[in-house]
C-alpha cells in the first residue's frame, strides 16, 4: 500500500538529506543560469536517453555525466561532462549509476 502522492509505501520514511545546501554545493544563480542556456539550446530540448528509447520528453535537468563532488571539481563546469535529462531519467540515473560516485564517503 502506498502512501497517498507520495509514491512511496505507506510507513516508510525519506533518509534524511545530509548533504550542505544545493547553493553550497555549486548549484547557486550561476548555476540556474548555465542550465538555463544549456537547455535553451535546439540540441539539448529533448531527454537524450529517452530519445535513445524512442520516447519524446523534454529536457528539465542538465546532468553531470561523471558524478562530481562540489563545484571545486574541474568537471563541475565542463560541457563535454554535461547532458540534458528529463526529470524522471535524472532521478533514475542518480539513483543507480550515480550512487556514491563523486559524493564523500561519511
């Protein structure tokens, strides 16, 4: 059974959110503003994986394609290690191939 809207099961719980602030971790106005850019651009419109599937969804999150730790990473900032998601693919990505990579270990 689920919890209503949730879309988790009724009695469970989120882990907390450990982590500094989004803005602490690099994801500030500059940050809005590069996504803003990137996913204006014609080529970055659609979800590049769900485009690879056959599907069409719009781009709403851009990803970094090697995980990064903070901003301070060489590869936060590089286009090449950059791509534009949808949403739904992001969350899934990060959730599976993207779990420890990058982040510090507590």
């Amino acid at each position: 059974m689920r919890a209503a809207g949730s879309g988790r099961r009724a009695g469970t719980r989120r882990r907390p959110d450990r982590r500094p602030t989004a803005a602490a971790r690099g994801y500030g106005s500059r940050w809005s503003r590069y996504r803003r850019t990137l996913l204006s651009r014609p080529e970055n419109a659609l979800c590049g994986r769900c485009r690879a599937a056959g599907r069409t969804r719009a781009a709403t999150d851009v990803d970094h394609i090697d995980p990064v730790e903070s901003a301070e990473d060489p590869r936060f900032w590089d286009p090449d290690n950059h791509q534009a998601l949808c949403h739904r693919c992001h969350s899934i990505k990060t959730n599976t191939t993207d779990r420890d990579k990058g982040r510090r270990k507590r």
